[in-house]
C-alpha cells in the first residue's frame, strides 16, 4: 500500500513538472529578443523556487575570433549580463567550473565548498559566430531543477537564443547591431534599468552616448573595429549595453542620473585605449556626444541628435 501510495505520489510530482516545463517553453516561444529571452527563463525558475542564484554570461574571444576557436579560459572574456539575485563581490569573473563547462561544451555539475546549494553551467556554443553564453544557477535539489528543465527546455531556449544572436549581433565585433538599437531599444533599455536597480544603484536615468572612431590610417580597419569593440566591453559596466551602428561608430545605452556620468565612462574608455599595450588602438582619435534616452522618445531621432551634435 504505502509502495503504491508513493509510486502515486511521484508520478504526480511528475506530471507537474511536465506541465510547468510545457508552460515554460510556449512562454520562451512568445519572446521577441534575446535579454526578454533570459528575464523569461530567469522570472519561470525563481517562480518554481528551486533556484536560489542564476546568471548568464556572454562569451567573447578575446582576439575577436569565433568563439568556439578559443583553445583556453585565458583567451575568453565572460560578461555577466543578468544575474538574480544580485550579490556585492570583489569579481565578476565566473567560478572555474563555468570556463571549464564552457570549453568542453557540456554541462557540469559541482558542489558549492562551505554551502549546501551546487552548480549547474549549461554552456551554450554556437557552430559560427562571436558570442557564446554560460547559464550558472546554484540550487540545493539539483534533480528536481533537472526534472523542470526536461521537456527539451534548455534545448528549446538554446535554439531561440542562437536565433536571437545572429538577428541582433554584429558579425565582425560581436556587438549588437544598428538593427537591434532600433527595434529593441526600448525594451532593453527597461532591462538594463532593472538590472541596475537589481545592484543597489539608485540610478534612474538612461543615456544613449554616440561614439566616433577616426583611425589615422585606414590600414587593418576591421582589426582596428574589433579591438575597440572588445574594450568597450571591458570597460563599461555589465548593467551598460554596447552597439555597433556603423562603420565607425558605436552606441552605448548607459544608466546614470547624470551626463557627466557618460563623460566620466566616455573618459575612462579613452584612457584605456591610450594605455593599452596594442599600439593600433594609439591611432584612433575618438569622438563622442549623447544625449538622454526616454522610452516616449523616438529612437532614431534621440540617436540622430545625438549623432548631429558629435563635434
């Protein structure tokens, strides 16, 4: 009776599991952009109140080759683009099972030294492009996060993100491209406000910053694109969402109560550039103007303005 009662039981935990996976995929399918993707899954496992940490990562080579060319962690550069909740810490760089996950391209399992909750990295490379992805959560019943997960919902989420990524990055930096500036901004810029307000930071004001590159010369042009666009990355914050808009020129949706906010990271990209070790960057002569960012506001004509005032 009682072998009965408990077959009864889990086949009803079960059962409950398939249905909230199968409520999960159909909500995945309905999004529209890769971040609405992430809050998506993020919002469902938080719900299920199996996961006590989860962040995405967005995997970059540092030489801005195809990311499934890197060979080591040394030649990755992993940028935390979402994370819940979230926690103060002297890093952003990932735990070592997250690289090692990443490189082998297969998920990984690990416990926690001092705490009762585990990893779990599901790695996702694409076959060509830029960027890769690592999601990290941190749960104590890692079956139970596993049975919500089946019903292919990792790999129904993995597909759409792979979809997402190669509408809306730039093929040459890995950036996010003029496409995606004008047809997701606005949500996406409500992404990265609740991002900000996730960390404690009472910012509640976005700007768009216009930026111009001049090289002196126009020799290894596309080399010279790639390497600004890498240390953009670097040297904004994860919260500051980075686009490629032309040839030449970039945006940076950034969220900060003030303009001279966007100056001081403006700066601070300046002087890395002229510090950095590769003497290609010394060439490039840079320009930037902004202007602030408004939901009810035009896309185009906020970027415009800000594009017109470039001095």
């Amino acid at each position: 009776m009682l072998s009965t009662q408990s077959s009864v039981a889990t086949s009803t935990r079960d059962i409950e599991f398939l249905q909230r996976s199968i409520s999960l995929i159909l909500a995945l399918t309905k999004q529209l952009d890769s971040l609405s993707l992430i809050d998506t899954l993020f919002l469902r496992l938080f719900r299920s109140r199996l996961v006590y940490h989860a962040c995405m990562y967005e995997v970059h080579h540092k030489q801005g080759l195809e990311i499934n060319q890197a060979a080591d962690g040394k030649q990755l550069l992993f940028r935390q683009i979402v994370e819940k909740p979230w926690q103060a810490k002297d890093s952003n760089e990932p735990a070592q099972i997250v690289v090692e996950s990443f490189l082998s391209q297969k998920p990984m399992t690990q416990a926690i030294e001092g705490k009762r909750t585990k990893y779990l990295i599901f790695p996702i490379v694409p076959s060509s492009g830029k960027v890769g992805h690592a999601l990290e959560l941190q749960a104590i019943d890692v079956r139970a996060v596993h049975n919500f997960l089946a019903g292919n919902v990792i790999s129904v989420f993995t597909n759409l993100l792979k979809i997402f990524e190669n509408m809306e990055r730039d093929p040459l930096t890995g950036l996010y491209n003029k496409q995606c500036l004008e047809v997701s901004l606005i949500r996406y810029a409500q992404h990265a406000l609740t991002c900000a307000n996730d960390a404690n930071r009472m910012d509640e004001k976005e700007w768009l910053a216009f930026i111009k590159i001049t090289p002196k010369v126009d020799d290894n042009l596309e080399q010279l694109q790639i390497l600004f666009g890498q240390q953009m990355l670097k040297t904004f914050r994860n919260t500051d969402l980075v686009f490629r808009f032309a040839e030449n020129e970039f945006v940076v949706l950034l969220v900060c109560n003030e303009e001279q906010g966007v100056n001081s990271a403006v700066d601070r990209l300046t002087q890395v550039i002229n510090s950095s070790d590769n003497e290609q960057l010394h060439t490039l002569t840079i320009s930037m103007a902004c202007a602030q960012f408004i939901d009810s506001a035009s896309v185009k004509n906020t970027i415009n303005n800000a594009r017109l005032s470039l001095t």
